[in-house]
C-alpha cells in the first residue's frame, strides 16, 4: 500500500492527468490520495492575513482547503473513491478501489494536530499513513530542492516540507519518498508494474 500526497501545486501542472491515469491504471486497491491545499489553502492565509481570524478557524478551512482539490481529483478520475475515515479507506482498498482522504473529520478538534500552518497536508499525509501502519509514502511536488539535500531537517527548514514534519516523522515507521510532479512513470516503477526501479527518486531521511 502507498500514500500519496499530491500537492495542490500540481493543479498548475501539465502532469496532472498523467499521474490520475496512473493511479486509475495501477493503483486499485494499494493507494490512498492525500490532495494537497494548493491556491485553495493559499486564499485562507491571504484571508488570514487580511482579517486576522484565529489558527484553528483558519486550521479547519486548511483542511475543507485540501478537500476542494480532493473534488478536483475525483471529478477529473472516475476510479477515485472519497474516504473521510480509516474505515472508509480501508473499505475502498478492499473494494479494489483508489481512495482520496477527505481530512477535515479526522482532523479537526483532533488532539493529536496542531491547529496551525506548521502543519500541512505534507505531515497530515505522515500522520495517516502512520495511522494505516503504511511504510510507503510518496510526497509529489512541482519543486526539486535547490540544494539537493533530502534530510527531513533540510526540507523543513528551507519551506519545502511544513515545520511539523520532522517532529511527526520520529515517532511513525514510515519512510516518505519525494517526487517531482514529472516523475508518475518512477511511481509507475516503485508500484512493481515496471521491471526497472528508479534511480532518481529521493528518498527522505
């Protein structure tokens, strides 16, 4: 099994499609989507900005944020399934389907997650799969570190994963890959539907 973040940078990328084909193709019943907040989330932090509403109102329209791009996924790939709990994703695995979390029950008033902009969809795709006992964790953004350094601690500090990461990753036994939106045939290789395994996807420690 595998979760997959999908940035919500990736509703600018020509790849898009690509990667929901891919998922349709080879992912039923093995993958569970986590969208990304993308421009969505980015109006709550201008909203923010603006009206100096509370983190935990602007937490919970993070989370309702990540589930429009979530309706994105779902109108543009008829094989994706809406899940808004364990059990939910667990029945749509086991139906052969391709899940895509709906956070915001999960999530909101949930002691467990900090109510600010530390935590985004990149560690509330950590914390689920931790919650699914999932070791594979694919992180696919429309940016390569500029440094080319994958340390968690790295990524973190330079804005390219959120800050809550790092603290999220010591306490799950998951091992999170990262990916560049142009890589769903790598993807395709780590799901084992290709003979060759890639070389270039990095993996985050």
């Amino acid at each position: 099994m595998w979760v997959v973040k999908l940035g919500g940078s990736l509703l600018r990328s020509r790849h898009l499609p690509a990667w929901l084909k891919l998922l349709g193709d080879e992912g039923g019943g093995e993958i569970v989507v986590v969208p990304g907040g993308g421009p969505f989330a980015d109006q709550v932090r201008e909203a923010q900005r603006r009206w100096r509403f509370d983190d935990a109102a602007a937490h919970d329209m993070a989370l309702r944020a990540m589930e429009q791009f979530g309706l994105v996924l779902l109108s543009l790939e008829s094989r994706l399934r809406p899940a808004d709990s364990l059990d939910a994703i667990r029945s749509t695995l086991d139906d052969g389907q391709i899940a895509v979390w709906f956070p915001y029950a999960m999530v909101t008033r949930n002691p467990e997650i900090e109510a600010s902009w530390d935590v985004t969809s990149d560690s509330l795709s950590l914390w689920l799969a931790g919650k699914l006992a999932c070791w594979n964790l694919a992180i696919v953004k429309s940016v390569i570190p500029a440094d080319g350094a994958y340390s968690v601690e790295t990524l973190s500090r330079n804005g390219y994963l959120d800050r809550a990461f790092a603290k999220l990753m010591g306490g799950v036994a998951v091992q999170p890959v990262w990916l560049h939106h142009r890589q769903y045939r790598d993807f395709s290789r780590l799901l084992g539907k290709q003979q060759s395994s890639p070389r270039t996807v990095k993996a985050i420690n």
